[in-house]
C-alpha cells in the first residue's frame, strides 16, 4: 500500500479553495449522500447478499442477531472502504467516461484528498470492528479483499490486461469466507465452493458490461474484454463462465448437504443464467443488436436467489 501513502501526500498539497467553499455550503444531506456514493452501495448490497446466507448454512440455521449485525457492519464498511479507493485511484479514468462521470470525486462533490481520507476510515474501522466483535481470521479475510480489489485490481490488473476482471473479481469472493469464518472462526468446503461460484460468475457477469460500455472503456484505454474482442467471442466467453458457475453450484449439494431447495434452484436459476448467456451469443453471431445488459442483470437477479436458497435450505426440513 506503499503507493496509495504517497498518493495521499500528494493530495495533502492538491487542494483548491474553491472546493473547500463550496463544500462548506452544501446541506449536509448533500455531502452524506455523496459520501454514501462513495461506497458504490449496489455493489455493496451485492455483496452482502452473498455474507447473511453463508452464515446461515455455516450456523446450520439463525446465528445470534448480534452476529450478523456486527458482520454486516464490518462487511459493508470494508467493502465500502475498497470501492471508496477504487473511486480515488480511478477519477482519471472515471472522468472520460459516461458511466462514471458523475462519481462524487469527478463532479467535485468530495475532494480527492477528502476520499482517501475517508477510504482510511473506514478501512481502519472495518478490521477493528470485525476483530473486536468476531474473530483474527474475519479480520484478516476483511483486510485481503480490500488489498486485493484495491493493489491487484484497481492499481495493478486493470488497465494492463483483458484478464483483469477474472483475478481482480476475486476480491468480490471474499465476503463468503468472511461469512463463514464469523460464524466458525474457520474456512470450510462449502465456503470455498461458494467462492469459487462468485469467482466464476464474475467475468460472466461483468462482461456483457464491457460490451454496452465498450465506447467508454475504450476512450478511456481500459482493455475490458468488451473493448479488446469482438461481441461474437464476448458472448462465447460469458457462455462458458455461466456454466462453469452452474456446475460449480452443483457441487455443493453433495458437500454441504443441501437439500430441495437449494438443489432445485441451482438448477433452474442456473439454467435460466446460462439460457440468457446463449441467447446473448446467438444475438452477436447473427449480426443481431446484442442486448448485454439483459444477461448483466439477470447475473444479478441469479446471484441473488443462489444465496437465498443458500440461507433459507438449513432452516426447512426438506
């Protein structure tokens, strides 16, 4: 983290009157909700939809309401703090494209210096809170997701090679382990199933992103997969990763002893993923206007209820 100290020295002197005013007169409700946006709390929802379920299945049922609250506490903090950094590293970039033009740091709602500062935080606060209320291994699972989203991601990976999102997305695993761990103070087979499930869900995911914001990545020199190969091997792409997460899925009936629930819905939710992921690449092959978006937020709606069945299978006798 060598590199993010000498950018917050850097920012120390970086810093307009001008903005420090116009700042100061905002409402305050402003300057939370910029912030708020700071976090990226879609994602963050995302993430924590995949921390509650794991500690249900860990627990075998309800963990103790004080349990859950801390973890999420500390999950959404440290998984705040890492976007928080993402945000600050990436205004440049952010700046030249549609998506992310009006990030709170590119529209000067909240200084550089002021994001990082906060990025600390709530870093800082997140390790300490989860080693106060949970255990070492939470803590240090909290800490590695923040490093590896933020150095091997954002500083690394990103805007050097078409492969950053599938070992940068790692980062986004990490809240399984950190359920499970708050739950056991260990790391088990199930967890690292699930693991592996978000690793490869990820790209499958993302990429039909990177089509629709092919433009934007491109201006912006970021050599996403959409930007870097055409719709045709995207889709192609986005195929297999979509039944690798269905097969990955799968395994985890045998091993953690899932029942009904889970069992069915990892077979229809997941076949209903991989349809959405063929008709992307039969619409791309034929010459067709791709419709990426369709797949990006049917991942989503997916991932969601994977984990719901997740949560809801150890609490119903079937």
């Amino acid at each position: 983290m060598e590199g993010l100290s000498v950018l917050c020295a850097e920012e120390a002197i970086d810093i307009s009157t001008m903005s420090e005013a116009t700042t100061a007169r905002r409402p305050i409700g402003s300057v939370i909700k910029a912030y708020v946006a700071l976090t990226k709390p879609r994602v963050l929802e995302l993430l924590l939809v995949s921390t509650v379920p794991v500690m249900f299945l860990a627990h075998g049922g309800i963990p103790h309401p004080f349990l859950i609250i801390a973890t999420v506490i500390g999950g959404a903090t440290s998984a705040g703090s890492a976007a928080s950094f993402n945000m600050y590293l990436d205004r440049d970039m952010d700046a030249h494209m549609k998506r992310t033009v009006n990030r709170p740091i590119v529209t000067g709602e909240v200084s550089p210096r002021a994001a990082l500062i906060f990025s600390w935080v709530l870093a800082v606060f997140s390790t300490v809170w989860l080693l106060a209320t949970t255990n070492l291994l939470t803590a240090a699972l909290s800490v590695s997701a923040i490093f590896f989203y933020v150095v091997i991601y954002t500083m690394i990976l990103k805007r050097r090679t078409e492969q950053n999102i599938i070992w940068g997305g790692i980062a986004g695993c990490f809240p399984v382990l950190i359920g499970w761990s708050a739950v056991t103070n260990a790391i088990a087979w199930p967890a690292i199933i699930l693991f592996v499930l978000i690793f490869l869900w990820t790209p499958a995911h993302y990429w039909p992103l990177s089509m629709k914001y092919r433009d934007d990545y491109s201006g912006a020199d970021v050599p996403m997969l959409g930007v870097t190969r055409n719709a045709p091997q995207v889709g192609l792409q986005v195929i297999l990763y979509a039944w690798a997460t269905l097969a990955c899925s799968l395994l985890l009936i045998p091993v953690a002893d899932m029942g009904l629930v889970y069992s069915v819905s990892a077979v229809v939710f997941g076949g209903w993923f991989v349809y959405e992921s063929h008709r992307l690449y039969s619409q791309a092959v034929r010459g067709e206007n791709p419709r990426p978006m369709r797949v990006f937020h049917a991942s989503i709606v997916y991932l969601t209820l994977i984990f719901l069945a997740v949560a809801a299978d150890p609490l119903l006798p079937f």
